[in-house]
C-alpha cells in the first residue's frame, strides 16, 4: 500500500499519515452554515476533501467522514430579521441547496451530517465538563470559555494570545474576566431560536457546536480535522481548545488540514468587485466536471485562480479525457496506476495526478484499451469521468431540435440535396454541435 504523506497545519510540516486505527479512520470536516447559497471559494473546500475521502477510502478498509450542518448562528438570525423569512424556512430551504449544490459538482455525501440544532445536549454535556475543569465559566447568563486556564492556546494558528487577540476584534464586555474569553452559550431573546439550559434559555456558541458532534460520532480522538485556513482562527483554535479541556488526555483531531484561498480572475472574490460567484453562476457557463478539474487544478494548500481562460483550458481536457475513453472497451476495468495514486498520496497533489490523467489519454487516444480503462479508473478516485463520453460532448441541453435537424440532414442525402445537408451541417456547427458521419450512421458532439 502507497505511503500517505499529508501537511499537518498544527505542525506545519509535511508528516506520515498514521491512523489511530488503521482498520478504521475517522475524518471531520467543518460544514457549511445554512444561510445562503455555498460560494466557489466554499465549493472548493468541499470538493478537496471529497477527494481526501476518496482516496482514504481506497487505502482503508474503513472510514468515517463527518460534515456538519451549522444551522443555529448569528448570521443565521440576521439573515432572517433583514428578509423577514422564518429561521426554519431559511435553514430548510438553503440546507437543500447546499445538498443539490453537492451533488451537481460531483461530491459523495458524507456518512453523517449532523445538523448543530439536533445536537444541543452534547453541546450542554460538554460545557458542564469544562465548567467543571475550571476551564469556563457563568456571567450574566453567558457560559465563556477561560482562555487563561489553556496554556497550549495559540498552538494550531502559531500566534500568542495577545497577537490572536488583536486579529479577532473580539467583542470585549464587561462579563469577560479577559477580553480573549469565547462564548460557549449565551441568552436569547423570546424571537430568537433558544434551548433550556443550566444557565437559562439560550443557544450555543458557534465553537462548541463543532467540539459536540466531532465527539458524539468520532469520538474524544480522531485522525483529520478539515476545513477552509479562514477557519484556523477563531474557529479551530477555539474548537481544540474546549476540546482538550473537556476530554484531558485526548489528542482531539491528530492531523488538521486546511486549503487554501480562491481568487477570480487573479482578485480576491468579493461582492464589491462583481466576481462573486455561486456554484450555479458557474455551472451555467460551464459542464461540472470542467468546474471540478478546475477547482482541483491547484494543489488543496494553495491559492487557486479561477479564471475564464482556466475554466476554457478544463472543457478542452475533459474533452480529451472522454475522446480517450471511447476507446475503451465495455465494462473494462483496470485497476488505478501506482504513479496516479503516488502523486494523491503526496499531501493530496491534485496537478500531479491530472498530469497522470493526461499521459494515461495520449496511449488511449492511439487505440490502448488497457490505457483508457486505466485512466477512467484514475478519474472516477478524482471524481471525474462519470459519464458516457457520448453523453458527456451531448451536453445537457434539449437535444430534440438536434435530433430532429440530424433527421431533416439525413433525408437530403437521401434525396441526394447535398446543399441542405451541408447548411444544415453548418448550422449545427455555429450551435457548437459538431456531426461525425460513420458506417454505423451520424453521431454528434457540443463543442460548448
């Protein structure tokens, strides 16, 4: 079995994956918060991971992978009062639009997705232990989190907690015993969601939602902890902080990975520009499987360039990925390349592994079958490649009225009116649809 080697964000170096339990590895990755459309920049975290998943599957005989849903936050209730839609109605409508969203860049649907509402006990569960500790304590009806009482704060971000303090622009109140203190549970009013507690109707911090349900399904340790490096601060320091407080002498996640930033057009994405796209901006431009090797062009810790002339460089991959596989025969199988699967196994080396893609399509191109079952293999661990390539250059439009000039073409032939065969040819052709005449008859392909 292929060596994994990943980049712990919490070392900052590059180190052997070695799970707790090789039988079974257990992976939690930060979901999103159900207020909105999920951004590209979201998309792609998503889409990294999916790939970190894949890819563990396939050198382990078990693994657990954990999304949550965030659906109790400030952002949530704001969104609410601004549009006058019921939080319920907000969170319901935009957690199935984060599903679809899933499914339409090709993503595998984690094995448990657990929504931060259903899991307010373990939340309370958590907080006693730490009150108990001594690691948090009551003031005003907030629960806050004592960072003094933690002398490893600071260690996944790398900074000192006065220089953590001066980036957070942290709400200083008069209840903190120091400014640095984080919310575990405050009040809520009678128009806001709210849960019984020791401490009073309230709900939860957005911190202590992550430590609950990484606990409630993977345990006090487990072996990855992902999420977007935006998160790294206050998130995840904060989520381990409480974490190692609540359970002493765990380790809480082993590894933490974390991928890096998008930019459009070479600028940070932002309303303000005009470049802020959803996945379904996008994917009205474009095939999701061109979106997805796109988003996977750039390695998962670096900052990705999502441009017009990279999302044009990925349809004319995709296209020659699919032309090679029409050369394989039906149902072939082969198993994925060793050079393939190195370059995954090296901290998740995604341009590595399409350039794999690449050599394998040259030979498939020239006739090898065996080469074409290889590289279909190699996509599918990659989360490309799932579709016939006759379905994939006929796109996903309407194609009746394709069908139906294809029809008209072939009865000018026969009646041996060449010139409305050819402008029809023609005007399939400024659509983008381009026909191949063969002994088995017409076929046809987009070429946009």
């Amino acid at each position: 079995m292929q060596d994994l080697y990943l980049h712990n964000s919490q070392t900052r170096r590059r180190e052997l994956f070695v799970p707790a339990n090789p039988s079974h590895v257990r992976v939690y990755v930060c979901g999103p918060t159900v207020y909105d459309l999920p951004h590209l920049g979201n998309v792609r975290a998503f889409v990294d991971f999916d790939v970190l998943v894949r890819l563990l599957r396939t050198l382990y005989p078990r693994v657990t992978y954990v999304r949550n849903i965030t659906d109790v936050d400030d952002k949530i209730n704001a969104r609410a009062a601004a549009s006058g839609e019921p939080i319920g109605a907000i969170t319901a409508r935009t957690g199935a639009e984060f599903q679809a969203d899933m499914a339409a860049i090709g993503n595998q649907p984690p094995d448990v997705q657990p929504c931060a509402t259903a899991h307010i006990p373990e939340m309370i569960s958590v907080i006693e232990k730490l009150i108990a500790g001594g690691h948090a304590y009551e003031a005003e009806g907030h629960v806050l989190f004592a960072v003094a009482s933690f002398s490893e704060y600071g260690a996944l971000s790398g900074r000192s907690p006065d220089d953590l303090l001066a980036g957070a622009r942290v709400e200083v109140a008069p209840y903190k015993r120091d400014a640095g203190d984080f919310v575990l549970w405050k009040p809520s009013a009678p128009d806001l969601p709210g849960w019984d507690s020791p401490w009073g109707r309230g709900r939860p911090g957005w911190h202590i939602e992550c430590s609950a349900m990484s606990w409630r399904y993977l345990g006090t340790d487990f072996d990855i902890h992902g999420g977007g490096s935006d998160l790294i601060f206050p998130h995840h320091e904060n989520e381990r902080a409480q974490s190692l407080c609540a359970f002493p002498g765990s380790d809480f996640a082993r590894v933490w990975l974390h991928n890096g930033m998008l930019q459009v057009n070479g600028e940070k994405m932002s309303k303000s520009l005009g470049n802020f796209f959803t996945l379904r901006d996008v994917l009205a431009r474009a095939p999701w499987e061109a979106v997805r090797l796109l988003l996977l062009s750039a390695r998962y810790r670096t900052v990705l360039d999502f441009s017009d002339t990279g999302l044009t460089e990925a349809r004319d991959a995709m296209d020659r990925f699919y032309r090679a596989l029409q050369n394989a025969p039906a149902g072939a199988h082969a198993p994925v390349p060793e050079a393939f699967l190195a370059a995954l196994c090296d901290d998740l080396n995604t341009p590595a592994a399409i350039a794999e893609l690449h050599a394998l399509a040259g030979p498939a191109l020239a006739g090898d079958a065996h080469a074409a079952a290889a590289l279909k293999a190699a996509g599918n661990l990659l989360g490309l490649l799932q579709q016939r390539p006759e379905d994939w250059f006929r796109g996903d439009g309407d194609d009746s009225a394709i069908l139906a000039a294809i029809e008209e073409r072939l009865a000018a032939r026969r009646a041996r009116d060449f010139a409305r065969a050819d402008t029809i040819r023609a005007d399939l052709a400024a659509q983008g649809v381009v026909l191949e005449d063969g002994p088995t008859g017409t076929t046809w392909r987009r070429t946009n």
